[in-house]
C-alpha cells in the first residue's frame, strides 16, 4: 500500500513534510485537507486524528500525527539519504532533533501568533475572523520571532552551514518554512535583517530548487490576497 499523506501547504508542518517525501523520493498519495473550510474538523477526518490536526501519514493502517514525529518515520522506514536524518551518526542525530525538540515552542509559536495576527487584521475567511489593529500586540509578537532569529544565528548557525552541521536536514525544512511563511503578510524582514539568518534561507531555497516553488503555491496566492485587502 502506498503511503497515504493528509496535508495542506498552506500550513507550515505539512509543507516540511511535504518537501522532505518529494526531495527524497518517497512514493505517497496525497489527500489534501483544506484547514479554511475546516475539513479538519469533518467526522471522516476525526476517525485519523480526534486532535482536528495535520499532518497526517496512513502507512498501511499504521496512522501517525505530529511533523517531527513524521519527519523521523519517513527518514527511518524509507531510508531517505543519510543527511535528512543522521542514523549512523547519533551525535549528528543528536542536532538534528536538538533543533527540531526547541523549534516548537522556540520558533514556531512565534511566527504562528505573528502571521495570524496581522493576516487577521485584514482578512477574515473561514474560521479565521478579522480582527482590530492592535499596534501594542503586533509589536510584541514581532519581537519575538526577532529574538527567535536570534537565537538561531547565535546558537543553530554558529559555524554551520545548516541547522544541524553542514548539510541539509529535516531540521532546515521545519525552520526553513516557519519563516518563509511570513512572507505572506510582508514581514519577512524578521529575518532577512539578520545577516547570518538570511543567508541560511537562500541556502535552503536554493537546495530545494523547484520543490521549493511548488512547496509555496498555495502561500503565494493567500500573500496575493493579503496585499490586495485594505486594512
């Protein structure tokens, strides 16, 4: 049975896992899950996930949620090449899941509340609401995707190429699409400021090539939306 991979690219885990099946050529068929419409939410979708989230992967009834748990099956059970996903090597597995275990609560969370805070603050679709302009908030949010930033120059990148040593790993495509995403609302200058931050991205982008391209489809047309909105 084919690998069965519940997603959407307009969110952030979705699109890592996304890249990392494409780039390593593992064989899968795609369900795509609108989070908009809240196909998430349908009785058929609870019966995979009562937690209402995706990703999602079905391997032959072997049904597993959660990004970076999938991220390390998907490297594991298919084999993929050695630098997504050190298994030789348990000092550079060690990195790899160092940034994966912090990027949760030290990125994500971040660049999550930054995004929706400002699309919301034009747009309001489906379950997302629009919302008041709240300069205070915005501010702070910012902020802390900023020091995130930070701490990924500081820390994940000092002397390295990538997140975890000098090849790409599963762990640059979870950073990598956190922040990416804020170009949707234009505030890409969160990282693009940090010289060392920055450069990582267009390694990421340009390892990635086409996938990246097709990776972002979906986020370019809700940036397309953003910027045409009046606030």
């Amino acid at each position: 049975m084919v690998l069965e991979f519940y997603y959407d690219l307009l969110s952030q885990p979705c699109r890592a896992v996304y890249l990392l099946l494409k780039a390593a050529n593992v064989d899968f068929e795609g369900r795509v899950i609108n989070l908009i419409t809240g196909d998430h939410h349908t009785p058929e979708f609870l019966k995979l996930n009562p937690l209402h989230k995706i990703p999602i992967i079905n391997d032959d009834g072997y049904v597993l949620t959660e990004s970076v748990a999938i991220l390390r099956y998907v490297a594991q059970k298919f084999n993929v090449a050695e630098h997504w996903y050190p298994r030789q090597d348990v000092q550079k597995q060690g990195r790899v899941d160092e940034f994966l275990n912090w990027h949760h609560t030290g990125l994500r969370k971040h660049c999550v509340g930054y995004f929706l805070t400002l699309f919301r603050t034009r747009i309001g679709v489906g379950r997302f609401t629009k919302i008041p302009f709240d300069a205070e908030k915005i501010k702070e949010l910012r902020e802390g995707v900023v020091a995130a930033v930070k701490e990924m120059d500081e820390y994940f990148l000092k002397g390295r190429q990538f997140l975890a040593g000098d090849e790409i790993s599963v762990a640059d495509l979870a950073g990598y699409c956190e922040l990416v995403h804020l170009e949707a609302v234009g505030e890409e200058g969160t990282y693009t400021a940090n010289e060392n931050v920055n450069a990582w991205m267009k390694r990421v982008a340009a390892k990635l090539g086409h996938l990246n391209d097709e990776a972002l489809v979906v986020l370019k047309g809700l940036q397309s939306k953003y910027e045409s909105a009046k606030e």
